[in-house]
C-alpha cells in the first residue's frame, strides 16, 4: 500500500506582529523570515518525519528549488512533483505575540494543476493505495473522481473551505480530518458534538477526525468515539500544527496503531510543532516526538 498526497508547496513569509493588522491600519512587523510550507507540504513532511514512506505530487513555480530540498531532505518521494513557469504558491503570515496566526494565500503554481498531470500520477497508484488531499490545489473534484475510479482510498482535510469543495464528490471520501471551523463550514452547524452528528449522518461510512483548538480532538465511525486532549505547551507559531496532526495520525494508521494511541501520539506531534516556528521546520522527528517530555 503507498501513500500519495496530491498538495500544495507554500513558500511562507511569515511576519512577526504584536497584533493582527486591521482595516486601514499600517503596522511594523518585529521580524520576517521565509519558512517552507502548504498544508501539502507540511502533511507530507508530518508523514515522512513519522516514519512513513509518502510520495508527494504538486506543482512548484519560480524559487521552487527550496521546496523540493525541504521534502527530499525529511524523507518525501518527489518524483511526481513538477515545475511549472511562474510564481510558487506563497502566504503572508502575521504570527501575533501569543503565536496565533492569521494567513493570506496566493495559489500560485498549486493552481496550474491539468487533468493531464492528474492523470500521469494517478497511473503509478493502485487499488488499495492511500491518496490525502487538501483544499489548496485547483481539480480537486477530478482528482477524487478519478481516484475513486482507481479504488484508492480517500482521505480529506477540507482546508481551507471554499466553494470548490462544493463540486467534490464528498461520499467518495473515506476518511475526514478538520478543524471545528471547517466543520461548521461543510455541515452548517456551529457545535462540534451536532458537526459530528451531521457529518455521521452525510457520510455515514466515513471516518471523522475533527480538531478542537485547546479542546483536543475527536475521532468518530460508525461504532466509536475516541477523544483526545492536546498536551499544553506556552505556543511560538500554531502554523502547521493541524498538518502535523495530520500526517502523524494517518502514520499511526499505516503502523496499524490503535486509533486512541494514533490520536495521542498525533496529539504529542501537534504539540511540539506549536512551541516552534515555522511550518514544515517546525514539524518534528518521530523521535522527538516519543521523548518530548510532555
Ligand atoms: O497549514 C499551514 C499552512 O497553510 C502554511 O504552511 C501555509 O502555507 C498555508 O498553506
């Protein structure tokens, strides 16, 4: 079973700020710096850092070089990843003085995705394959169409919610990882116990994994439900700690781990990304990760 993650690749200029800026404000940052990073990016790394073996598929533009060095040094296959003409997909970042974060996305080369590119990944995976998609690259509905084709087994995280998910077939997804806003985007209802509820009733076949801020998480099937707190740290940068919980817990499932040990060791990952900063360089090592002392 391989593990392909079709994303986006960021180039990060995060800004340090006292606040966020306002409507009509003009405010000095306390410091820039260029991190790597695109929730794609940054689960394939999650993944990777875990221990598992993921192949990357996405699109960089110009300044690109960077991206690929970030996913080959952590372990990423880049293989499938292309170079288009024009810019990268890049993000302004205001991290506040409590490490709170606030993100303007420009698609950049993440939005030049062709069916064609679609199609010469997707003939490398197989029934049976494992395929993880966010909502930061254009086709997003013709890839899980034809990955469904293909029998690969889906998994979402609907992030950043817009209307293009709105032309995604969600009941071919298998499995769904999201924040409490993104639930309430994709359900309509404002309190995680009735997002779940919803969500069981829309995709009844579906596994959920909604992320609650300093409320943990919670896993709900069918059957079960799991609930998981964060281990508290004083926060750096929240960037990346909801694609670091990502890609730790699909790791978990790929070693055939319990669900409540994948959501704790998930949870433990989160947090040390969230006392660092940055996006990918701010996920740590699966042994970092078993011997924070937390
Ligand atoms: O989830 C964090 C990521 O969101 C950042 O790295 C940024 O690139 C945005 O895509």
């Amino acid at each position: 079973m391989k593990v392909l993650n079709f994303g986006s690749l960021n180039l990060d200029y995060v800004y340090a700020v006292d606040h966020m800026v306002t409507p009509g404000e003009t405010l000095s940052s306390g410091g820039m710096q260029t991190f790597c990073g695109g929730k794609g990016l940054n689960q394939s790394i999650a993944l990777a850092k875990a221990g598992a073996e993921v192949f990357h598929a996405g699109l960089v533009g110009d300044g690109g070089d960077i991206l690929l060095d970030v996913c080959r040094n952590a372990g990423v296959n880049s293989d499938y990843i292309s170079r288009v003409e024009g810019p990268c997909g890049h993000t302004i970042i205001q991290v506040d003085r409590n490490g709170q974060n606030c993100i303007l996305l420009y698609g950049g080369a993440n939005r030049k995705v062709t069916e064609e590119y679609v199609n010469q990944v997707l003939a490398n995976f197989h029934s049976g394959d494992i395929l993880l998609l966010q909502n930061e690259i254009n086709l997003l509905d013709y890839i899980i169409k034809r990955a469904y084709e293909k029998k690969l087994t889906i998994i979402l995280n609907p992030s950043p919610y817009n209307e293009a998910l709105k032309s995604c077939d969600f009941n071919k997804v298998s499995m769904f990882l999201l924040n409490e806003v993104e639930g309430a985007q994709v359900t309509g209802q404002p309190e995680p116990e009735e997002i779940l509820e919803e969500l069981r009733r829309l995709y009844p076949d579906a596994k959920i994994i909604l992320t609650l801020g300093s409320a943990g998480a919670v896993y709900q099937d069918a059957k079960v439900q799991y609930r998981q707190s964060i281990f508290p740290v004083k926060a750096v940068d929240t960037t990346a700690a909801g694609d670091t919980f990502t890609g730790y817990f699909i790791a978990s499932i790929l070693e055939g781990m319990s669900v409540p040990d994948g959501l704790r060791m998930a949870a433990r990952a989160s947090s040390v990304a969230v006392s660092r900063a940055g996006a990918a360089a701010s996920i740590p090592l699966r042994r970092e990760v078993d011997e924070y002392n937390i």
